[in-house]
C-alpha cells in the first residue's frame, strides 16, 4: 500500500507537469500533447480513486471524504444536465472544474502519503527503541 500511494503521488505529479508545460508551450492552440496528458490524468485518479475505495487504506483522510462526495454530485450533475439536453452546461462544468479536481485530489494523496510516511517512521522508532514490546506481540 505505501508503494501504490508513493507511485501515486509521483504519477499525478509528473501528468499535472505534463498539462501545465504543454499549456505553456501551445497557448491558446489546440494541443493533442494536452489533451492526451489531460486524459491520462483524468483516467489515473479515477483509477486512483477507485483503487482507495475498494482497498479501504487505514485512516483516510477527511479531504478524501470530501472528495468522493464532490465527485459523486459532479458526475450525478453532468448525468442529469445531460439527460435534459443541457450539453454546453456540462461541457463548461467539466473544462472548468477538472482542473481543479485534479489539483485537489493530488494535494489529498500528498497529505495521505506523507501522513502514512511519518505513521510508519513512527511505528519503526518504536519498535527500535523498545525491542521488547515487539517480542510480546509476537
């Protein structure tokens, strides 16, 4: 699980680099380079997320919550808009509100991961430090 999450993180990071460089690079031009990094990002953190859901890691972080929720109302959102033939509403919902999803869920597994490191680099002293302890729980 730490793998997964530390994979995760760097992923996320090298796409959302990959979008802003090809935004700087084709300003105001239609790029495929862009729209493939943005649906590779797309597609990794519904990965990503799905993978969180199913596995269940310990303590998820409350950000997450909020996440899962304010993603489920989005695509119940673009569902509905879309049934009513409100096409361009969805359209401008998701070219505006993806992006920062996708920052914001990059920040959460970044808060996940870091708070999981010190987790585990703090399980680790103690059993250095108290070597008997563990002998008891084994």
């Amino acid at each position: 699980m730490r793998r997964f999450k530390t994979v995760d993180v760097i992923i996320q990071g090298v796409l959302l680099l990959a979008i802003f460089f090809c935004t700087l690079k084709y300003p105001g031009k239609e790029s495929k380079v862009f729209l493939a990094s943005y649906l590779a990002i797309s597609g990794w953190q519904l990965m990503s997320a799905i993978v969180h859901a199913l596995i269940r890691f310990p303590n998820p972080a409350f950000m997450r919550k909020v996440y899962n929720w304010g993603l489920l109302i989005f695509v119940a959102f673009s569902i509905c808009a879309a049934v009513l033939g409100w096409a361009i509403l969805v359209a401008l919902a998701w070219v505006m509100l993806t992006p920062c999803m996708a920052i914001f869920y990059w920040i959460v597994c970044i808060g996940e991961t870091n708070r999981w490191r010190t987790r585990l680099s703090a399980e680790q002293q103690d059993r250095d430090t108290n070597p008997e302890a563990e002998q008891q729980v084994q």
